[in-house]
C-alpha cells in the first residue's frame, strides 16, 4: 500500500474544558514548542514542515503531540499533509489572557533586559 | 561537628535580569511547585517544613530549588531554618503580569469549569 494511502492514527484534542494549566505551562516551557507557538500567532495555519525549527522529524512529532495533548495546537490531516492551528479562542475562553501573558513574557526576554 | 553547625552550601538566586521565563514554565508546571507558591502569595515568608504538601523531605529540597533557581523563590539560612519567601516584586519587574495570569488560570482551573 502506498504510503499516502496507509491510515494514519486519529489525532486526539482534548476539549476545553478538559485542558489543565499545568499542562499547558509545560507545553510552553520548551524553546520549540515556544517557536511553534509564535509562528502560529502569525498565521492561521500552516503546513507541518514549514516551522521556522531545527529539529529532526521525529522530535518535530513529539513536541506536536506535547502541544495538540495540552490543547494548545489544532491539527488535521489533509491527504498527505497535516495541517496545524493554534486553539488561540479556545485557550481564551478557558484561561483568559494567559497565551498572552505568557508569550508576551517570552518575546519581552528574548530582548535585552532593562 | 552537630549537624546545625555544618556549614551548608550557599543558596544560589539568579538576578532579575537573568530569569527565563521558560524556566519559570516549568518550575510553575508542578502542582506542588504551583502549590508552594499559592501559599506564598498568602503569607510573605514560611518556614520550610510548614508548606501544605504531601512529599518526601528530599522531593520537596529538589522542588525548592527548582523553584529557587528559576528566580520563583528566595530562600534564606535563619540558624537551623530555612526561610522561603515569593519573589513578587522581582518577577512582576521582569515578567509583568505572568504570575498573577498563571495563577489565577491555574486557581479558575481548580473549580469546575464552565
């Protein structure tokens, strides 16, 4: 059978209300996965091998799953690509203000402190 | 020598201007680490064996100094005592606002959700 054609396993997504902080902050904490994060704020979806990341595949794979298990990440499979969306509205509605608090935090550190 | 004499190592505590906020992520994505700080917040220094969790005395070392060395805590020598207070005003310096945006998600993450 093709590799296109091989069935893939159904990607979970926890439901908002299912999602847990802790889960979330440790999903963030990892430089990757922050980067992932950040290009997603800046634009709705994106093809999985167009991460400005250089990590090997399999690692890629991994740090999809810590982010889409925590709810951060949204991902579908569309013929032979898989697709990935940040759950921006979702996180919202749940934790209010906490993806900006914790990004902004981010990109204010990544800058030279006062 | 009586083991209150020993000489203890030296507490290590980073500058503001060195926190890493994916640090703090993951010294905050632990829930007795998250627990540690919701009693901080309450009382501004504590006596270390007085913490409301449930863990080894040596779990509880490595959570502190978890917390210590992503710039959480600020830990001090009274005697035969070590004193843990929040670094609050430290933190929202650097990174305004995370704390309290962690908290909060992580205390309205507490109740049922809606």
């Amino acid at each position: 059978m093709p590799r296109s054609q091989r069935r893939r396993p159904t990607l979970i997504h926890p439901e908002p209300n299912e999602f847990d902080v802790l889960d979330i902050l440790h999903a963030l904490s990892d430089p990757t996965r922050m980067t992932i994060v950040q290009t997603l704020r800046a634009a709705p979806e994106r093809a999985c091998g167009t991460f400005p990341v250089d990590v090997a595949p399999s690692t890629l794979t991994h740090h999809f799953r810590v982010l889409r298990e925590a709810g951060v990440i949204r991902q579908r499979e569309d013929g032979n690509r898989r697709w990935t969306a940040l759950r921006g509205e979702d996180l919202e509605t749940r934790f209010p203000h906490l993806l900006d608090a914790i990004v902004t935090a981010y990109e204010s550190g990544l800058a030279p402190p006062r």
